[in-house]
C-alpha cells in the first residue's frame, strides 16, 4: 500500500479508536479482521491458524531443559522448526496481503473523496492480482513434506538383463549421478563397486551428501532401459539392455536400532574383474543382519575398519528403508501417487540411443521426452521438475 493512503487509512482508523497496523501475535486464536468476500476457495484461515500455533508451540518445547537432554527428540524437533520456519513466513506476509485488501475493500465503502477512491481501487487492484499466486505457492508449501527428502542418499545401480552392456550401461548412470552431483554441489562416496568383465559396473553403490540429496534423488528409482548398438556388438545390431536403481533415504543412528548381536560379521580379501585379489589383506567386510537376512559387502576401502562403517551405513539406511514400508503398509493409503518413486520393478525410463531420445515412462506430452545428450551430461533438471510437480499436484489434489 502507498505511502499517501496509507497515512490516510491510519487517520481514518486512528478516529475510530483502532490501529489496523499493529502486528498480532503469532499463534491460535488470534483476532483477525474478516477476510474479504472470496470469488474462489481461499485457505482455511484455520489451517493457517495450526500452522503458527504448532511453530509456537514447537519453539517453546525446544527451549525445555528436558528436551534439550534428549537428542532424539530435539533433532526431531529440530527438523520440523527448520522446515516450517519459511512456512509460517510465507503464511504471515499472505495474511497481511489479505488484510490490506480487506482493509481498502472497506475504506472504499465510506470514501467519498473521489482522488482516494481511485488511489484505493488501483492498491486494490494490483494486490488482488497477486493474491491467487501467492495463494498457490502457499497451498504447494502447506502440502505436507516427506520428511526423508531432506536426507542424504544412498544410491545402488546394479546391472539387470543384457550382461556385458548391461554392465556398461550401469557405468553411464554412475557417470550421469556424478555429473548431477558435481552440478549441485554433493559430494559422492563410493561404498562399494563390482566392475563388469569389459568395463562398467555390475553394481556400485554410492552415497550422495548435500542439501535435499534423497527428495530429488528419489525419482531414479527403478528400471532403466537402454537401446543401443553395443560395443561388444560386431554385426551392429540394435540391443535393449537394462540397469535397476534402487536410492534410499540415508539413516542416521537416532532413525534405526542395529544391535551387535543381530549382526554376523566376515572379512575377506578384496577381488577385483575376474576374482583376482586386490589386497593381500583381508579388507573387504560382509555383514549379515540375522534378524532380516539382509547381506552388506564393502571392500572399496584398504582399511576393514572403513569398509565395515560403510556397510553400516548401508545396512541402516537398508533397515530404514524396510521400516518406512511397513509404516506406509500399515497406513494402507486408498491409492498410490501416479508417480513412482520408490517402486524398483517399474520401468521408469527409455534412454534410446539410436534417436538421441530420452523418455520417461512417468510423464506425458511435451514432458516425456528430452534430448539424450543433455540428460547424459548431468542435466535431468527438467524430468526432476515435472516429476515433483506431478507428485505435488496429485497429493494436493487429496488433501
């Protein structure tokens, strides 16, 4: 609101004995003016209401002692204040938008001063017209968010049909993954490697650290299919091969239990293509958790101690994995997203090389299909986007 009607529209309350400018405490039940007559379905100023009374709430309990004592809690803790913080801003500078144009809806009714009316309708007019944007961002942040995209991850590319090119294929998404992440910023560490007899990889395992690392990681779970002419192919024949992504959320200590003795322990000696010893020592580390037969093996590192707390790491965030299904089984959801994100069986992407073509079986329209050289040069950005929007959009749509 300008300056001019501003200071016009504080004299005119000011007479009445109120001060529309005074900003009201963040919370429950705090007295807001009525919001003007919508001509659309506009938040339920009640959920707006929860939302800051929670984030109140939340920064109280944070401040107790007592949690304070208790990491498990105050990192839980700690992640939902994090994540609601922009929120509750957001929140906060959309029910001022709301109020001013209450405000000048009302001013308008008793102005008769013909220079302050069109001063009123021109703010009136510019701030309803930002309104239904701001009202969809808003609504896409109060979507409730997984609380594992905020994680680091653990990615698992193993060679499916197709042998050697399979093999080599595996070695392209690996490459692919660690141009995203040079791209973002993450770091990548490698956990554990099986290298193909000509080249590429039957499984890697990796993990992946930076902000948001699983949240857009997660898409690239399930099969990937490639058509192309092998290199191991002399009579220049087209083959389809494929590779399985599997990416999990990183667990940390505080999300997964491991107890010693649910563990079975074995070192050996590290191979390499073909099974020839790497190291003359024995490096490598398998661990077996009895309880679920889950078998780790890491044998990238020299060190036995390194190779057994990276396959700690992916035991747990194996574990983890195990823990969030059968917390979304027990839930039993009415229908899964049309975007799949964790589902390792469905075919999930066509890299058709012969076309210079991309597709992702997920999408339709101009959204499935995208140049193959781009998407190999690390920049799936474009897939990643609408993939989230599409999920977003269909959990929105069931709120």
């Amino acid at each position: 609101m300008s300056l001019t009607l501003r200071n016009w529209v504080s004299r005119w309350f000011l007479k009445a004995g109120l001060n529309p400018w005074t900003e009201p405490k963040p919370g429950h039940g705090v007295h807001r003016r009525p919001l003007p007559t919508p001509q659309r379905t506009m938040i339920n100023p009640e959920i707006l209401d929860n939302i800051e009374k929670r984030f109140a709430d939340i920064t109280t309990e944070m401040s107790d002692p007592s949690v304070a004592t208790d990491p498990k809690k105050m990192a839980l803790l700690g992640r939902e204040h994090t994540s609601l913080r922009t929120i509750v801003e957001e929140v906060r500078l959309y029910r001022k938008n709301v109020d001013e144009i209450s405000d000048l809806k009302e001013l308008l009714t008793i102005e008769d001063d013909e220079e302050m009316i069109q001063m009123a309708k021109a703010e009136l007019s510019e701030l309803e017209s930002t309104l239904p944007k701001k009202e969809e961002d808003l609504r896409l942040m109060l979507i409730p968010k997984n609380p594992e995209d905020a994680k680091d991850a653990i990615i698992e590319v193993r060679a499916g049909t197709g042998g050697d090119e399979a093999a080599l294929f595996a070695g392209d998404l690996f490459r692919l993954y660690s141009r995203i992440a040079e791209n973002k910023g993450w770091k990548i560490e490698l956990m554990n490697t099986s290298q193909g007899t000509k080249g590429g990889f039957k499984e890697i395992v990796f993990g992946v650290s930076g902000p948001d690392a699983f949240g857009t990681m997660k898409y690239e779970s399930g099969v990937h299919r490639v058509q192309r002419v092998p290199a191991t192919e002399s009579s220049g024949r087209i083959h389809t091969s494929a590779a399985t992504v599997a990416v999990l959320p990183e667990a940390e200590d505080v999300d997964v239990d491991i107890h010693a003795n649910d563990l079975k322990i074995d070192v050996y000696r590290s191979s390499g293509p073909g099974g020839q010893s790497v190291n003359t020592t024995d490096s490598a580390v398998r661990i077996t958790h009895i309880p679920t037969g889950l078998v780790v093996t890491c044998q990238d590192e020299k060190s036995q101690h390194k190779n057994k707390d990276k396959a700690l790491r992916v035991l747990r965030s194996r574990l983890y994995e195990l823990k969030l299904a059968e917390i979304q089984a027990e839930r039993s959801e009415a229908r899964r997203s049309q975007v799949s994100s964790g589902d390792r069986s469905a075919k999930i992407r066509t890299y058709n090389w012969p076309q210079g073509r991309v597709t992702d079986h997920r999408l339709e329209g101009d959204e499935k299909n995208h140049a193959l050289e781009k998407v190999m040069n690390g920049d799936l950005d474009d897939i990643l986007k609408a993939l989230r929007t599409a999920e977003n959009a269909d959990r929105l749509a069931n709120m």
